[in-house]
C-alpha cells in the first residue's frame, strides 16, 4: 500500500463513519503495522485532547462520551446494552489483534522470537491494573477456566465443605459439582436477597453457614442474575478469620469496576475480559493471591509446572493465540487513557439514571440495589404482567437496543437485564424506558 492510501486511511479513520464498517474490516487487514500502529496512536491522541479538554467532566452525558463511543466500530445504529454477554472491542484493539495475527501470516519466526517477551509486557500491564504483583496474574481463556483451576487444583477431602450463593453461574457451580461427584465434597447454597438490603445481610448469612469443615466460599462478585457487586472485602475479612478460602467469579468485574485485588483481599479472582474490558473472546484473567499459591495444584501440565515459583505454574499450555492476550493488553491500555475512576462512575451513573427512573413505572420489581456498593453496569427487573422476552424484543425492533431476559421463574428472578457502559447515552436509556412503558401501557 503506497504512503497517500496509507495517510487516506488515517484521516478517514479519524473522521470514520459507520457507514463504512464493512470497509474498514476488509482494509484493516490489508494495512501495514505501521498504519495499524498510527492508527492506534490517532485514537490516543483524541483521546488525551479530550482528557484535557474535559477535565472535571462530571456530566453524565455529553460530548465527552459521545467522542469517545466514536472509537468503537459499531454497526449502523445499534445500541448495544448487553456486555453482561459480550462486549465490543474498540479500534485500537482490533488494530493490535489484526496486526498481531498477520504476523503469524507474514512471519511464523516472530511467533516464538519477540511474542513471548510480549505477553509478559501484558501480564505486568495486567498487574497493575488490579493492583497485583505478575507473579499472581494467570493469563486463562475465560472465567470458567479460571473457576475450574481452582476447584480442580485445590485439596479437598470428602466431607469439606464448599459454600456457594443460590445466585451463581453455571460457570460457578459445574467445577464444584464435578469435585462433589469426583471426591465426595459438599457443596451449600447460601440465599442471598434479589436485592439484598445491605452489606451486613450478606456477610451474616455466609458466616452463619460456616461449620469446621467449611474450606471455600465461592462466590459471584457480579451476579449474572441480579446485577449485584458482592462485598469482597467485608467477605473475604469474615471468611480469612474463620480459615476459609474465598474465590470470586468476576466473570463481569474487569472493565466495569475499578479493581484492586489487595483492597479485596480474596484469594482466588476469575475474569473474562471481553465482556467490559474490551478484550477479544478467548482470554481471561484469574489471581492467584501469593499467600494462597502453595495451596492451589495446577490443572495442566507442560514444562514449568512444577518448577516456576509463581503464577505462570498454572499456565504451560504451550502455545497459544498470542494475539488475543496481545490484544487484551491494548484494552488494559484504552481503558487507562480513559482512566479507570471516570469509567466506572460513568457506568454506575447510567445505571443508577436506569434504576431511578425504572422504578417510577407502575408494576416494576428491580433486582439490582440502588446503592452503588453494591451494584454496578448491570441492572435486572421484572415487571408485573409484563413478559421480559417482549421487553427484549420489541426494545430491538423499535430501537435497535439489545438487551436479554435473565433468570428463572420459578427462583422469581426472570427479568430483563441492562448493561450500561461508558458509550451508552441517557438518550439511548430513556428509548429502553420508553419501549417499556409503551409495553406496561398496552397491558392495562
Ligand atoms: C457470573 C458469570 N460467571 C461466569 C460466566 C462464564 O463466563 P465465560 O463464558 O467467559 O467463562 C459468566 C458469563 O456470562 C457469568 O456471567
């Protein structure tokens, strides 16, 4: 590609139109790492003038937001509020990934020379960003592969108990009850409200089900169901008191909250990138607290396995899709620029404008709490008379806004949830809002 397309590219990326969506996919893969990379540091550059220019940006909505969903490559007119399933990568990602995949194409040799020195500049980058050291950062493929490395690596004999929440993922649940069925270990279900009232309800209730044989509490930091943000911390204090290990399926955590783990203080932490952090599909996170790495075997096995003294013990895979945790690097990187605070308070104040105002519809039932400790970018409700896949369907063909029914209803948890992140506008919420109340309208 001569240098005039190249730079033609450039600019019209800057100025990029949906429009040209497809374009751009079939371009992507034709431009040099070096386009690719200028491309990269054209988003950075937008992004840093926008810092600047909006430095107390409180404002829920506005042009700060808006410039920034621009860096997304979203279809023509679709309002995406599910990342609870699977969220979008921004350009820069796809840039990396592309770029990183066509070196396998252009050169195999960079595959083993200069990648693996890559994915640990990525595995520090991770560090940092939960506030850990990368001797306890497990690159996996998701948070169910985290969960099971966990439950499969640990000791347990038969009767050790496991406590579980009666909200958990299937992700959560399938690890313990291969270790029930294999080793004869017990797991609890402990009920936690839809909402719970406080903090204090759902530590109670853990520390009431824990017995001297109780070795783990495996629990939803960001519950599937219900929106909920477990209380890691006031968890983890109460278990670590009584000896018991705590592992917390983030699977919604990474991208959406700003993470520390050592704040947290819990021993095992599973994520999957891709849902808010902007990562592709096919890599996930799992901590390992050092304290807790003498107690937890590895699942596989390949040289390194028993002689690494730190996390990368649980990881000799051999080898693997270098440009998906190249990539995921790059999303640590745009959320950085953005920075991690601003993310996380624009995601609860979308959720909480959602909550407030959802709530004011006659026969609502909201299963998220209203206080932002113990909530975050997901928001889940059900509505009298109302069936949610409606909700869900007619929001899609009168708004193109994509949102799922979730839950069971037997368990009185069936409902529609809404993922509010960074891109979405009040303007987008108040269509949902409209679509529902023509809905609850139309049923009286
Ligand atoms: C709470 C929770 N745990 C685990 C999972 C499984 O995630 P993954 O498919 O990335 O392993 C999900 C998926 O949505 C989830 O919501």
């Amino acid at each position: 590609m001569n240098k005039k397309n190249q730079s033609e590219i450039v600019k019209h990326y800057k100025e990029f139109s949906r429009r040209d969506f497809v374009k751009y996919l079939l371009a992507g893969s034709a431009l040099s790492a070096s386009t690719l990379s200028k491309l990269n540091a054209s988003v950075y550059q937008s992004i840093t003038s926008l810092n600047q220019k909006y430095i107390e940006d409180e404002s829920p909505d506005g042009v700060y937001w808006e410039a920034l969903g621009k860096h997304f490559l979203f279809q023509d007119g679709l309002i995406m509020m599910n990342n609870g399933t699977v969220g979008p990568m921004p350009k820069p990602v796809f840039n990396t990934l592309i770029r990183h995949f066509k070196i396998q194409v252009t050169n195999p040799f960079d595959v083993y020379n200069f990648i693996p020195r890559k994915k640990e500049e990525v595995r520090t980058k991770l560090a940092r960003f939960v506030n850990v050291s990368p001797d306890e950062i497990v690159i996996t493929r998701n948070t169910t592969e985290g969960m099971n490395f966990v439950a499969n690596g640990l000791d347990l004999k038969e009767g050790d108990e496991v406590l579980l929440s009666t909200m958990e993922h299937p992700g959560g649940i399938h690890p313990w009850k291969l270790k029930e069925k294999r080793y004869g270990i017990k797991i609890k279900e402990v009920p936690i409200g839809l909402p719970p009232k406080n903090t204090d309800e759902i530590v109670s209730a853990f520390q009431k089900a824990i017995t001297p044989r109780t070795k783990v509490i495996s629990i939803s930091h960001t519950v599937y169901i219900s929106g909920l943000i477990a209380p890691l911390k006031e968890l983890s204090k109460m278990a670590h008191e009584k000896g018991v290990l705590v592992l917390a399926d983030s699977a919604h955590g990474i991208g959406m909250l700003n993470l520390d783990m050592k704040e947290l203080g819990i021993d095992f932490f599973a994520t999957s990138p891709y849902k808010w952090l902007g990562a592709p599909t096919g890599v996930g996170l799992l901590y390992v607290r050092k304290e807790a790495q003498d107690k937890l075997w590895p699942t596989i096995a390949s040289g390194g396995w028993d002689s690494y003294e730190n996390a990368r013990k649980y990881e000799t895979l051999g080898q693997r899709a270098d440009a998906i945790i190249i990539a995921l690097g790059e999303a640590v990187s745009f959320q950085n620029s953005i920075g991690r605070e601003r993310i996380e308070r624009r995601i609860k104040t979308l959720a909480g404008y959602l909550k407030r105002e959802v709530k004011k519809i006659p026969g609502v039932k909201l299963h998220t709490s209203q206080d932002p400790y113990l909530s975050g970018g997901l928001t889940a409700f059900s509505i009298e008379g109302v069936e949610p896949k409606k909700i869900v369907n007619y929001v899609r063909e009168k708004y193109n806004i994509v949102v799922r029914t979730i839950g069971n209803k037997q368990a009185g948890t069936y409902g529609v949830r809404v993922s509010t992140h960074i891109y979405v506008s009040l303007k987008n919420i108040d269509m949902f809002l409209e679509g529902v109340r023509h809905l609850v309208r139309r049923k009286s």
